[in-house]
C-alpha cells in the first residue's frame, strides 16, 4: 500500500546509548514500521547526542563504572529511585537530553507519534507534553520486566510493555489499564524465523550433534572475562560440548578468552560484535548470559533456555525473577553454582526440553510489529485526520502476514 504525498505518517524514535538495549529495541521498531507503513518517513534519534560532550562522556563512565566495579550502587541508586521520591523527581530531571532539540525535531518531523525507548527520553518528552509545548502522541516502550518511576510519567499517552507481570506493577502504580499494551518487547523480526538447526550448525562452522552452549552479555561484551577457568570445570571438560562465545565490542575480552582458551579440548568460536545473533541462538541448545531485557527476549523468542550468572542488582535482578518464575531460566549467583547447574542442564535433555517450552509459552510473535501497531492506531484515534487509513491498512499487513 502506498500513501499520497499528505498521507505518509512520520513517526519519530528516541533511544540513547546508556547499554545497547534501547538502541536495538528502537532499531526494532522503525523495521517493523518501515514494513507495516512503506514509505513512511521514520527517524530514530540518539537523544543523547545532543547533550553536552562532557555531560555525555561523564553519564557514560558513571554507568560503566556503577555496572562493572560498583554494581553494589547501581542497585542501591536503582531501588532507592524506583518508587516516587525526592531523590528519584531529581533523576528524572536530570538534562541526559535536550529539550529544545526534541522540540526542533517535533518542528521538523511532524510526527503522529513520539516513540521512547529511553527512560530520560520518556521523562523530557513527558514533561514538554505537560507544559503544552507539544501535541504529539507519546509512547513510552519499557525493556525490562520491572518497574521504575524513570518511565512513568503522567504525560504519557501509551506504555508498551513485556508481560502482563509488567502490566500488573503499571496497575499498581495507578496507571489506567486503557493506557498499557502488552506487546513484548520490541526485537527484529529475524528472531520469529524457523531455522534448521543442523543446517545452521554446518553454516557456522559447528557439530551438528554436539550440546551447543553459547554465552553472551550485551553489544558491549559486559558478561566478564573468567569463562576459560569456569568451562574448564573437571565436571564440565568430562561433557560433550562446543562452545559460542558474543564478547560484543569488547576486543580486549576476546583476545584474552583467545589465549586462554587456546587448548581447550572442546570446539569454541569466539565473536565480536555480530549481526547474525538469530542464527547463533537458533544454532544453540542453551544461553549463558546476563539478563538485560532484550537478550532474553530474544532468546524466548528463539525457544533458547537460558542459565543466568551474576545478575546485576537492579533491573537485571528482576527481569532474573521473571525469567526463572516463568520457567525459562535458571540463575546461578557463583561459579560453583554455575557448573553445577550447567552441569545439570547439559545432563538432562527433559529439563531443557521443558524449559524451552516455557521460553516459546512466554514469547510474543512479531513483538515490534504488535508495539507499533498499538501506537499507530492508539495515534489515529487520537487523531484520525493525521493517520486517515491507519487501521485499515494494520489490518490488512496482520491478515496478509
């Protein structure tokens, strides 16, 4: 379907680079709008780009350091600020973007809807929404299974959220229930595919038959670096396994896992930053990683058990929660729980088995799209005149597909 020249809808995504979950979650979004709404104009914009250099290379080093080497902070900061407070009105105040900037953009764009995937996006666009200094829908898209007052704001017009456990904190908070949509959280189509397994295995250069384990912490390769002293485990080395490790852009991690891994009796591709993560979980029988709300929703997408180590406190602590409450994750809080529970986990084919029907029970097909079309049409209801066809073309993509 195409659009007139006074029918194409712009739409507008703010993310920032404060881990790489906003970034891809926005990514998601703006492929499934392309692909619902061809022709659309979209634009995705870093908020945090436009900030002050400083302020912006300080926001950066304070959140790699609180998530590295104080993480016992981070969770303090985290829980401290997750109910409205004092301290917690001053977060959301905090100038991580510009508000003059989102409104130029606004001026520029016209958009029928203000998309955020970034909590101090939320909170500017929210609070110029207030101010009636814009009149644009406004979604907020959440990517953790929790809670936090950095995302709620009461200028927002549509939450989108993971799961109805998310649905139900919102509740709490007295959010009106015609406000919330559970949609999942936004991933790239790729991961809805079926895959052949074995022929996804050969492509990649693995055994087709072996147990594959692949361990992954985020784009920036946040999951540590004591994988070659936990794999070489005696109980671990006695298994039949191959190893796939995502060290992200952490180059230094990948060239010390290389030489350390160098005679590790097992089959073991070591990675940088890939785009081929769709293929690499649907190659794999189980996932080692942190639990950031995008990782795993990818990996329930792609009916991958997970084994979660060393959560971070904080949101990581309760996506954790949900993910073992679910059934489709074990955690593991030090090493030798970690091998036992690999250990476990390798041993019994039933319980994997199992937990990756939990996995598949708790994903949501076509994630992005769902966010997407609950925003386009929460916008033309809004504001019928500026998407005249909206529905009837959601409609027609959701039958088609």
């Amino acid at each position: 379907m195409r659009y007139s020249a006074d029918h194409i809808p712009s739409i507008l995504v703010l993310t920032g680079n404060l881990g790489d979950g906003h970034r891809q979650a926005a990514h998601a979004i703006a492929e499934a709008a392309a692909e619902l709404y061809p022709g659309a104009r979209i634009r995705v914009v870093d908020v945090m780009d436009g900030t002050h250099p400083l302020l912006h290379r300080l926001a950066q080093w304070s959140f790699y350091i609180w998530i590295t080497r104080l993480p016992w902070l981070y969770g303090f900061l985290f829980r401290r600020t997750q109910r409205d407070s004092l301290l917690s009105r001053c977060l959301n105040r905090l100038p991580l973007c510009s508000t003059r900037r989102i409104v130029r953009l606004v001026a520029e764009i016209t958009p029928v809807a203000i998309i955020s995937t970034f909590p101090a996006a939320s909170a500017a666009v929210a609070r110029l929404k207030s101010r009636g200094r814009i009149k644009v829908m406004t979604a907020t898209v959440m990517t953790d299974h929790t809670s936090h007052s950095y995302w709620l704001h009461p200028a927002t017009d549509r939450y989108i959220v993971g799961s109805e456990h998310v649905r139900r904190l919102l509740l709490e908070w007295s959010i009106p229930d015609r406000k919330i949509a559970v949609t999942g959280i936004p991933i790239r189509s790729a991961f809805h595919s079926s895959y052949d397994r074995r022929a996804i295995r050969t492509a990649l250069g693995l055994k087709p038959d072996l147990p594959t384990v692949m361990i992954m912490g985020g784009g920036g390769g946040l999951i540590g670096g004591d994988w070659a002293r936990l794999l070489q485990d005696p109980g671990l080395l006695a298994l039949p396994l191959q190893v796939i490790i995502v060290c992200g852009r952490n180059d230094k991690l990948k060239a010390k896992l290389a030489r350390e891994l160098e005679e590790y009796p097992h089959p073991v591709q070591l990675t940088g930053y890939v785009d081929n993560i769709p293929e690499l979980m649907a190659a794999s029988d189980l996932l080692v990683t942190k639990p950031g709300g995008l990782t795993s929703s990818e990996a329930l997408a792609s009916g991958l058990p997970m084994l979660l180590y060393k959560p971070l406190p904080g949101q990581e602590l309760d996506n954790a929660a949900y993910l073992t409450g679910i059934g489709a994750a074990l955690q593991a809080k030090g090493p030798e729980e970690f091998t036992a529970q690999l250990s476990r986990l390798l041993t019994h084919p039933a319980l994997l088995a199992q937990m990756k029907s939990c996995a598949r029970l708790y994903s949501h097909k076509d994630s992005a799209e769902g966010a997407v079309r609950e925003i386009l049409e929460a916008a033309a209801r809004v504001s019928p005149e500026n998407i005249p066809v909206s529905k009837r073309i959601l409609r027609r993509h959701s039958v088609s597909r």
